[in-house]
C-alpha cells in the first residue's frame, strides 16, 4: 500500500540528515517532490546552488541535463538522480556529430548551447545559457562574430529578435512547450480577458508574440509575485502553477486549454527519492576530460550573471 506523503516526506528528511544531503528540485517537479526540496529554482538557479551547496550529496529531481550540470560543478560530491531516464527529449535533439558538421560550415562562428544539452555538447560549445540569460549571453559575445545557437530554436529566434543578433539556430524544440498554440492562449484569453499572459521563451513565435510576459521559469514566479494583475494564463509546464500558487495565495492561475506536461519531469515520484537516498543511486558522473571543457562553458556563462 502507498504510503501518505506526509510519512514519506518525514522518512526522506530524517534519512537526508543522516546522509548530509540537499535535495535540490526544479519547479516542473510533482508538487510533493517540490514540496519535499530544500531548493526549487530554474536551471541557472540550480546550477548555481549546485556549486555552492555544502551537503555531501545531492539529490536532483529534474531531467539528466541538470544532475549532469551539477556533478561538472561539483565532481567531489556525489550527484544522485532518482529515476535514471530521466532524459530531456530536447537534449536529445542534438548530438557531437551533428554539431560539429554544424562547426565545420561556419569554422569561424562561437558556439552557444542551452543549458538543456549533454555535457558532451556543452564541452564542443564556447559558451552555455538559460533562458533566463541568453540575451545577455549573446550580448557578451563580440560583435562581429558569427554565433551558433543550440539546439533550440525557439529560444535561438527569440534571443536573436531581442538582441538584434543573427543566429545560426540548431532546428530542435521542446515539445511541450512548442505544442503550445497560439489559439489556446486566445480562447484562454476570452474565458478571463483580463488575465495576463505569461509564457518561457522555448515556446514559438507566435506564442510569444500573444505573452505579456517571457521568461524563465524563475522570470515567470518573479513577475506573477510583482504584477498588480489577479489572473495569469500559464504557458509553460504546468508543474510551476504549484510553486505560482504557494507565492500567490490570493491570485488565479490558468493553464493553457491543453495542459502542458513535461512527461520526463514527472517520473520523479517520492518513493524514488526515498529510494535514491537509501541506495545514493542512480550516481551521475561526467568523464573528467569531458568535464573539464563542459565546465568552462558552464563558468562563463556563470560568471556573466
Ligand atoms: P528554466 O530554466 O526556465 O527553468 O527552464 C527549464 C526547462 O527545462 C525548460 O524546458
């Protein structure tokens, strides 16, 4: 019989102690694993308290990108992922050999990945990003180079139509959010005509042209918590209405028409965190060579902010 949530959730925290253990979850995580975190954070949050936290281990409830991110910034600590599958589909949409055909074209291009890549892609690539910073990304790299983009191409169109840059974007997306229609946010739109619209930048063009709001899943918490708005239509993965609601008691959050899920981000349930801890499995490591060119495409996007 399943256990409540509330005797596993005193089970993973009684065993974290033991452990000296953080568990460290993104915010299209299962509510109860968010709510069993001591960190919630968009992807450059989470890189970042990876590589400050002091805890021996950490348990990361998100997809294989961002426990990989972790261990290329934390090797001596041991990374756990609860659920070894835990695959991007989006990651997946680029592999070496693809990217450097991609190079040999336009020898003389920087390259930039999304966060959301292999550690294999990050160390081929110049510089890494989020969404929430690859305009600014893109605005530290000299101007008159030319500037690959990988592998979304989504977050490639809008950051170039942001910063004026041309980009040369790898033809990869997210499903979830690129299967977000422009004609669900309008008849969201006329259901609460008053809502405001949010939206992440992996969405298409035509989504983002509808949004009053485009940012990272942090962005969108951020500007929910500050908007004098009372209504919000949600067009991201729908796990981050749980994190919008607990900051927002008083507001309404819409998802779109059809929910947006996130089938990888959901595999995470609290059995297998327990799990994960009582066996500090599944262990992600990245081979140091490997690691090492990772990491610094990782430092530098890090060290710009
Ligand atoms: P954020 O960095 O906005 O949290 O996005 C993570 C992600 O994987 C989007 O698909």
């Amino acid at each position: 019989m399943k256990k409540p949530d509330k005797e596993l959730i005193k089970e993973i925290t009684d065993l974290k102690k033991k452990r000296n253990a953080v568990i460290i979850a993104h915010y299209y995580q299962r509510p109860e694993v968010q709510d069993a975190a001591d960190l919630l954070g968009d992807s450059l949050a989470l890189s970042r308290a990876a590589a400050e936290t002091n805890a021996e281990v950490i348990v990361f409830c998100g997809v294989n990108f961002m426990a990989e991110t972790a261990s290329i910034l934390s090797p001596d600590k041991k990374v756990i992922i609860p659920v070894r599958d835990a695959g991007c589909p989006l990651a997946d949409t680029i592999d070496v050999k693809g990217l450097r055909e991609m190079k040999k074209k336009h020898p003389a291009a920087l390259v930039v990945c999304y966060v959301n890549t292999a550690a294999e892609i990050k160390a081929e690539s110049d510089i890494c990003c989020t969404s929430s910073n690859s305009i600014k990304v893109v605005n530290s790299l000299p101007p008159d180079k030319e500037i690959i983009f990988v592998p979304d191409k989504n977050l490639c169109d809008y950051t170039s139509s942001v910063t004026g840059r041309r980009l040369i974007c790898w033809q990869g997306d997210c499903a979830t959010h690129a299967n977000i229609k422009a004609d669900e946010i309008k008849e969201a739109l006329k259901l609460h005509p008053s809502a405001k619209v949010m939206v992440h930048p992996e969405c298409t063009a035509e989504v983002i042209g509808m949004a009053d709001c485009v940012g990272s899943t942090a962005g969108m918490l951020r500007y929910a918590g500050e908007s004098s708005a009372g209504e919000f239509i949600v067009g991201t993965e729908v796990g981050i209405i749980h994190q919008l609601k607990i900051e927002n008691p008083f507001k309404v959050f819409y998802p779109t028409l059809e929910p947006a899920l996130c089938p990888t981000m959901k595999l995470i349930t609290l059995e297998k965190v327990l799990w994960s801890l009582e066996n500090l499995s599944h262990e992600v490591k990245v081979a140091e060579d490997i690691r090492i060119k990772a990491k610094r495409s990782i430092d530098g996007m890090l060290a710009i902010g």
